[in-house]
C-alpha cells in the first residue's frame, strides 16, 4: 500500500467536511424526531449524540393531529399537477417537435418567460379572481397554478422524447391509415414513454414540494407543506418533525424506486436536438 | 395613396412584402401550432394576464388620491430595507452556492474511493421540501440555545442569536438556502466540467501550471456558459425566495416576498397595496434578467 501524498489527503479531508455538513441537517431532523423531547427540544443545549430512542414523538403527532386531509390534499393536487402537464404537455411537445425550429425556439422560450415570473405577483390578483370563479381553497385551483412552473419544464422534457423518435415512424402509421390522434397516441406516445414518466414524476414532486401558492391559495384546505408551516408557526415543533419525516419518505422512496427514469439523459430534453 | 411603389398584389410580382411570408402558415406549421395553443392559452391566462393586471391593480385606489399613493405607502413599509435584504442574500447566497457547488463538482471529477456514497450524498438535499429543510435548519440555528449553539457552548464560546440581529438573521437563510440549493448548482457545473477536454489540463501541468492557475486560466474560463446557466436560474429563485425565510426567521428581517405577503390579502382595496409590493418584485427579476442578458450580450 504506498503511502497517501498531501493533495490526496486534502481531498479526502475535504469529502469527509462537506459529507458532515450535508447530512449534519437530515441527522438533526432525524434525531429530533425519534429522541424523547427532554434529550432535544425541551433541553436548552441539546447533546448531538442521541441518548435514547423512541416512536412516541410519532405516533402521538399522528393521532393528536390530522393528518389525513393534508395528505389527500397534497397527493390530488400532486396527481392532478402532473397529469395536467401530460394532458396539456403532450400535444405541445409533438408540436414543437414538428415546427420549424426558429418558430419551435420562440414559442419554447414565452413559455420560459412565464416560468420566471415571480409566484407571489401571480397570485395575488389571481387569489381575488379564484374567489369569484369558486377556484379559491380548491385542489383544482391549485393545480391549476403549480401547472404554471411545471408545464415549460414538462414540455422541454417531452420534446426531447419526441424529437429523438424517426419522423419515418410517424410517417408510416400515417400511410398505413392512422389519423392524427391515433399516430399521437397510438404510435408516438409509446415511443416516448421513458420521457413522458420524467416529466410526470418532476411535475409530481415539485407540486408536493410547493409553498408559496399553497399558502396563499389553500388556507382551509391546507396541503402538507402548508400544514408544516402552521404549525411550526404556533410551536407545535415535535408534530412538525413528524409531518416533515411522513412528507419526506415518499419523495426519497420515488427517487431511489424510479431512478431509472430520473437519468440526466432523459431530463436534457430539447437540448439534444 | 398615390405613392409610387406598388401595392403587393396578392399572387402578383409587386415587391417582396416581408409580413406575407410570416402570415401565409401552410398545414406542414398551423397543424403544430393548433396542437401548442392550448398551453399557450394556459400561459397567457395564468401568467402574463395576472402580471399585467398586478401592475394595473398598483396604481388603483380606494379613495382618490395622488398617482402612486400605493407606492408612497409601500416607502413607510420598509420597502427599501427588504430590497436591501433581498439584494444581500441573493448575492450572498449565489456566492456560498457557487464557490460549494464548484468545490464539490471538482471532488466529484477526481477518482477516489467512496465516490458513489459521496455523489449520493451531495445531491440528497434535492429530496428534502424547503420548508423541511427550513424547519431542520431553524432546529439547528434558533434564537435561544439550539444545535449550534449547543455545539459553540460546548467549545467555551457564548451563544449566538441566530435569527433576531438583522445580519444574523440574514446569514442563517443564506446557509439554509444553500444547504437546499447547492446540489442544483453542483449538478449543473458538473456538467460543464466533463465538457472540459482533459489534455487542456495535461498540457497546463507540463508548463508547471499549478492546481489555482488551472482553476483561474481553464476551469472558469471554460465554465463561462454554465455558470451563467446557474446564475440566471438560482438568482431568479434567489429573489423569490419565500417559505425558507417565513420558516426560519419570520417576517423580520422583511424579503421583498415576505413584505408582500404581510401585504396580502385577496380583497379589495387592500389588494391594491399588495399588487404594488408584487410589482416592485416583478421589476426586479424584470432587471435581473435584462442584466444578464446585457452582460451576456457584450461578452460576447
């Protein structure tokens, strides 16, 4: 084995400071959560290093607290949001993908414009106009403005899907006899599966991961993240960490399961082409 | 009417008119078209009308009143001081992720062992909503006692405020944020890095260049493009930043977003007020972006 030279050294002095400080936050949420509160919160100078363990943090959060309804909330919301960025999504991408590319790269970059306006200068006047369309603490109305930020990037994912499909196939379907819907449908959207799963689960997760529309949009409906903030808000902070761990697991689980999916190549979209 | 050039007659040899090309759309272009419109409706409504009615909605009134009364109103609200924060931890913010994410991309284009384990965990804070993350930091960094300060009592120091001081205050987001952040940076420089060919780097060494004048005369130099990238995305949604301070800190010190927020309500007339907050936001990411691409623009 020969021995380490300096910069090696450097280096693995470097990984071992910045792993710590990554997962320095996640051990703390996770301490706090499945310690007794006297060894966390209620300790004025807490120890770092867990002296006892226990799930009655947890279950006592779960039963003194609903948490159903923020979860149904969160969850339809989250399907809805991803499954408008499919059905609207879609058609787009198979558009883009078949215009001109000067014409394709304008329209692409207005739908980009849209994903940098600020959410809080949306929703307030958009908040007065739900209340009289009856959209307001709706999951429908939500939905409907997560889409905003999701959609440019749903349809930048799919484009690339469907660029990379042979426009030979398509023209095939069309002179076997297939209209234009089932080619779409039928032919294309197959083909384009890998991408078409990207797009719906990064649409999925960021509408789980919303605040600001939330908070504004949903307040007796409210979804998790919404729920989290109420009630750090009103110092209910050993619930919190429950509801940030219930909140939490789905979205490592879906990464870790769907990774696949997930691979830069797939998210590069357009840039590809 | 009595000019002489004559008037483009539709199939005649009048001069070339450069709107008819534009406006003559054959089926090979208004078939995609159609199939893009209803997401264009959808941005129309939900985007550009609601940023253009919050404008409108600024300059309206109650009562009559002198032109920009919401304005005057928002200059005793503080205004000037959440710009001033909102200035601070964007640049403080871009900085810490940048020079983290430049660091830990670096880390990651050398061989080692525990590599995989290492890469793993760089990204991990990706998986962790803000407000979790806030709430993890605010467990870490509170006003009395706290992780950190258990940490610095522990070592003989005192106890640090970490959320009331302005300054404080601002510090604790800016490392929350980055925290959240830095894996969104670190991925994307990591894909300009391995677009950087390796012999630039053998060659740099054969003339003696050491590990900084790699860094400084070909890493950032060929980095230009992807750093913009990040700069453009992280410092839009470095001035929108919203539930990680609300969380953490509370409306004091005010953000530009978290003054709107106090403003908010969805009835009128206090919409009004509200509308004139949202718009100073608007206009800042409006000269954010003209910045860049000023600055793009001339580099070029």
């Amino acid at each position: 084995m020969k021995p380490l030279r300096p910069a090696r050294i450097t280096l693995y002095v470097a990984v071992a400071l910045l792993a710590v400080i990554i997962l320095y936050p996640i051990y703390i949420l996770f301490l706090v959560a499945f310690s007794p509160a006297h060894f966390t919160l209620d300790a004025l100078y807490p120890p770092q290093l867990p002296h006892a363990f226990t799930l009655q943090n947890l279950t006592t959060a779960l039963q003194s607290y609903n948490l159903i309804d923020p979860l149904f909330q969160s969850l339809q919301v989250a399907f809805l949001v991803a499954f408008i960025a499919l059905g609207l999504g879609i058609p787009a991408a198979y558009g883009l993908s078949r215009l001109p590319p000067g014409l394709a790269y304008g329209i692409t970059t207005v739908l980009f414009v849209a994903n940098i306006l600020p959410a809080l200068t949306i929703v307030v006047p958009i908040a007065a106009e739900f209340i009289s369309l009856g959209l307001y603490d709706t999951a429908v109305g939500l939905a409907l403005l997560q889409e905003l930020v999701v959609l440019p990037l749903a349809v930048f994912i799919l484009l690339g899907a469907f660029q990379s499909i042979p426009r030979e196939i398509e023209y095939q379907a069309r002179v076997d006899g297939a209209g234009l819907a089932r080619t779409l449908f039928g032919t294309l959207v197959p083909l384009a599966k890998a991408g078409i799963i990207a797009a719906f689960l990064l649409s999925w997760m960021f509408s789980w991961d919303e605040f600001t529309f939330a908070v504004i949009l949903v307040p007796i409906h409210p979804t998790l993240p919404v729920v989290i903030y109420d009630n750090i808000t009103r110092g209910n902070l050993l619930a919190t960490t429950a509801f940030a761990i219930v909140m939490t697991i789905p979205v490592i689980l879906l990464t870790v399961v769907l990774q696949k999916y997930l691979k830069g190549e797939e998210l590069a979209g357009g840039l590809k082409g | 009417m009595g000019s002489s050039s004559p008037a483009p007659v539709p199939g005649g040899r009048g001069p070339p008119n450069p709107f008819r090309h534009r406006l003559h759309l054959s089926r090979e272009t208004w078939v995609p078209l159609a199939f893009i419109l209803p997401s264009l409706a959808y941005i129309g409504y939900f985007a550009f009308y609601p940023s253009v009615d919050v404008v409108w909605l600024s300059f309206q009134t109650p009562h009559p009143a002198a032109f920009g009364y919401n304005y005057a109103t928002l200059v005793q609200l503080g205004v000037w001081n959440a710009i001033e924060n909102t200035v601070v931890v964007t640049v403080g913010a871009l900085t810490i992720q940048l020079v983290a994410g430049m660091a830990i991309a670096t880390i990651l284009t050398k061989e080692f062992r525990g590599k995989g384990v290492f890469s793993s965990i760089a990204i991990l804070p990706i998986g962790f909503a803000t407000v979790v993350a806030a709430f993890a930091f605010s467990l870490i960094f509170p006003a009395v006692g706290g992780y950190a300060n258990s940490a610095l009592v522990g070592f003989g120091l005192p106890p640090v405020d970490w959320i009331h001081p302005s300054a404080q205050a601002l510090v604790t987001i800016m490392l929350a944020d980055s925290w959240k952040n830095t894996p969104l940076v670190t991925i994307i420089l990591l894909a300009g890095m391995t677009t950087i060919p390796r012999s630039l780097y053998q060659a740099a060494a054969v003339d003696g260049a050491g590990p900084v004048r790699r860094l400084f005369y070909i890493t950032l130099p060929n980095l230009k493009r992807f750093i913009a990238i990040t700069l453009i995305i992280r410092g839009i949604s470095e001035f929108n930043i919203f539930a990680l301070p609300l969380v953490l800190v509370g409306s004091y010190p005010p953000l530009l977003t978290v003054l709107v927020y106090n403003l908010y309500s969805p009835t009128y007339p206090a919409i009004y007020q509200a509308s004139a907050a949202a718009s100073v936001l608007l206009a800042f990411v409006a000269v954010f972006i003209a910045i860049v691409i000023v600055m793009g623009g001339t580099r070029r």
